[in-house]
C-alpha cells in the first residue's frame, strides 16, 4: 500500500513537474515598451520600457510636444534637417514580437525634395553609434531592420526589410506596399507582426485586414533573430510633419533553458526517490 501510496503522489508530482515545464516553455506575451509621450521630455518614459533616445542628427529633429503628448519630426524647422531616434533599451524578439505605432503624417509626396520618415525595430549593432544619420528603410545603407517607410521620395513606401551585414552586402526588400500610408494629418494605427520562427510577417494599418507574407528560410532576405532590436525613427525635412502620438511593443518570451532543464532534474530527482 504504501508503495502505490508512494507511486500516487510520485504521479502527482511528475504531472504537476510537466505543466510546469509546460507553463515556462509557453510563455505568454509581454509588453516590454509602452510610450505615449506623456513625459517631461524625449528621454522620459513614464510607460513601460524607459524613454527615447536621439542618436546624431543635424538640427532640431524628435522632441515631445508636451501640450499634446506626441513625438514629432522635425518639429521647429522648415529646413532639410533630419535624424535618428532610438529607445534607449533594446530587447530579444526571438520568440517573435508586434509593434504598434499610432501615427499621423502631413505630407508623403515625392514633391518635397528629401522627404523622408520611416520607423520600425533596427538591430544594435548597426545604426546607433557608428553610423551617422543611418536612412534605414527608405535606402539599402547603413542599418539591419523592419518597418514602415512612410515616403514616396525616396525608397519604396510600405513594409520594407533592409540589410546591412557590415561586408558590403546592403540590399532593401520591400515586402509589401499593399496598405497604403495617408498624408493630410489623418490619425492612423500600424502593426507590424513576426512570428518566432522568423519566417513569417503580417501588417495591417487602421485595422484593416493583415498583409501577410513569408521571409526567404535562408540567404540576405530571412530575418535575423540573432541580434538584439532597438525601436527606432528616422526623418528628413519638416515638410512632412510627422506626429508619433503612441508605440508599443510586445514580444514573445522564448523558454529559458536554464528553467526547462532546471525543472526537468527536478523530475528526475523526485522520481529516483520515490523508487526507493
């Protein structure tokens, strides 16, 4: 009896070890970074995630409009200034993320010379500190990243991938211009969806239904889980008067391999003793 008593809770505790297991390997979604640009300033982040912060640019461009709670490009000037803005953390999506940016731009015409916004996750290791006034997704430099190129200027508008491996292998893929940006100042919400896998990306704008798609498995054009991401902007003249009034990123935890095979000798253990 007290063998099978012993088998019993054994059970019970190796069914209670493998939901556990279970639980961590299946972790839910996590905001890591929610601003709406209700802080003293660009760096203060009274959301999620801490704040944003502007890596070389030339003039006046990304401030917060602290009478509206927005993020603005080139916000005081009517000149061709133009820059970068990072968040000052950076984060794994190696378990696949979604970003939602809610928007408004004035002006995406190709007839204002250099007029150029996009904005997306661009990899650490390029565009922060060594290089200067990176164009990210409007041109095949100086960056590795996903995102939105606002513009018709220059560079394709839409969901573009762009490559930069540091070797002298640049390229831009533009994964879709099915959804297209509004200019005139309208209020629009983007999200931009990619698995885990790295394979597959969806996007929508306004709720409509998602664009969806697939990265090649291997070569230039699969997207690289490898790296750590940074959310970034980059814009070009004032002219365009974009307006970020909210971003918010969410990403997918992958299974941490010290918890699985911490709870997998845990069973183990249990097991062995309750054979005694």
């Amino acid at each position: 009896m007290k063998r099978k008593g012993n088998r019993f809770v054994g059970g019970a505790v190796l069914a209670t070890v493998v939901l556990l297991i279970a639980a961590v390997a299946a972790a839910g979604p996590v905001v890591v970074y929610e601003n709406v640009f209700d802080g003293a300033d660009r760096g203060d982040n009274p959301g999620i995630g801490g704040g944003m912060d502007r890596a070389l640019g030339q003039g006046p461009v990304w401030e917060v409009d602290t009478d509206t709670n927005q993020l603005l490009g080139n916000a005081r000037s009517g000149t061709n200034d133009r820059g970068n803005v990072f968040t000052e953390s950076a984060w794994d999506l190696s378990g696949g993320f979604r970003l939602e940016v809610v928007f408004s731009i004035g002006n995406i015409s190709a007839g204002q010379s250099a007029n150029r916004v996009n904005f997306g996750v661009a990899a650490t290791d390029h565009g922060r500190e060594d290089n200067y006034l990176a164009q990210y997704l409007c041109g095949d430099r100086n960056t590795y990243g996903i995102g939105l190129n606002m513009t018709t200027e220059f560079g394709p508008q839409g969901l573009n991938h762009v490559i930069d491996d540091k070797a002298g292998g640049d390229d831009l893929f533009n994964l879709s211009n099915d959804q297209t940006i509004l200019g005139g100042g309208a209020t629009q919400t983007w999200v931009l969806e990619v698995d885990g896998t790295g394979t597959t990306w969806s996007y929508s704008l306004d709720g409509a239904e998602a664009t969806t798609g697939t990265f090649a498995a291997a070569g230039a054009d699969a997207f690289d889980f490898t790296r750590e991401y940074q959310i970034f902007g980059y814009v070009q003249r004032a002219e365009n008067d974009i307006k970020i009034d909210s971003v918010k990123l969410t990403v997918i935890p992958e299974p941490t391999t010290t918890g699985v095979m911490a709870l997998g000798a845990l069973a183990l253990l249990i097991r062995r003793r309750l054979r005694r």
